[in-house]
C-alpha cells in the first residue's frame, strides 16, 4: 500500500495549496519544504500546478476535436478521465474505472417534427 504525504503546489500567482498524494518512490526526486505559516514539513511539487493543468488540456482539446469531427456530431458530450496529482511528475492519467482510462458519453436530441 502506498503511504500517502502533503506536498504542496503552486500557482503561477504564487498561491500555494496542499494535496494529498503518494509518496514518491524516490525521495531525491522531490524537496521537504517548511510551510511559513504552520512550520509542518510538506514536499514541494516539481512543477507549478499551471504546468500540471497544461499537461492535460492538449489531451482533453484532442478529444474535443476528435468527436466535434463525427458525421452527427453529438449535442452533448461527457468526458470523464482520472488524474493523479504526482509531486514530481506532476499528473499522470489514471483509470475512471475497471481498465478504462477514458469514459465517453454522448447525447443526441431528437427534432420533433
């Protein structure tokens, strides 16, 4: 079972938060930091949590672009993906459920004539 630690992230504003999540498998990949304000020991995050988020929005637009392209484009469309927050990789994609890393939904209304 992974043991879990804070880390805290950043903003490009500087704002910082802490997450939850695994601690990594090696320790030289991340920094312990002081929080000011508590003084608690956290790991900071490698990358700025806006840089995390750019990691994702290429996968998320190609999506997007894929099912707007379909003969009968959908008039709604649901994508579910996981996302691991990882203090020194950042994010990693993981499974919604079962095996699948993507859960696709779409919806096409009826014209009632």
């Amino acid at each position: 079972m992974n043991q879990k630690q804070i880390t805290e992230f950043s903003l490009q504003d500087r704002t910082k938060f802490l997450v939850e999540v695994d601690e990594p498998e090696n320790s030289n990949a991340v920094r312990r930091v002081a929080r000011a304000d508590t003084g608690q020991m956290v790991v900071e995050a490698k990358k700025k949590f806006d840089e995390v988020l750019d990691q994702i929005q290429p996968v998320a637009s190609a999506i997007i672009t894929k099912l707007s392209q379909l003969n009968t484009p959908a008039n709604e469309v649901e994508v579910k993906f996981g996302i691991k927050l990882n203090a020194a990789a950042g994010a990693i994609f993981t499974s919604v459920s079962g095996e699948a890393n993507y859960e696709i939904t779409l919806k096409w209304k009826q014209d009632k004539a």
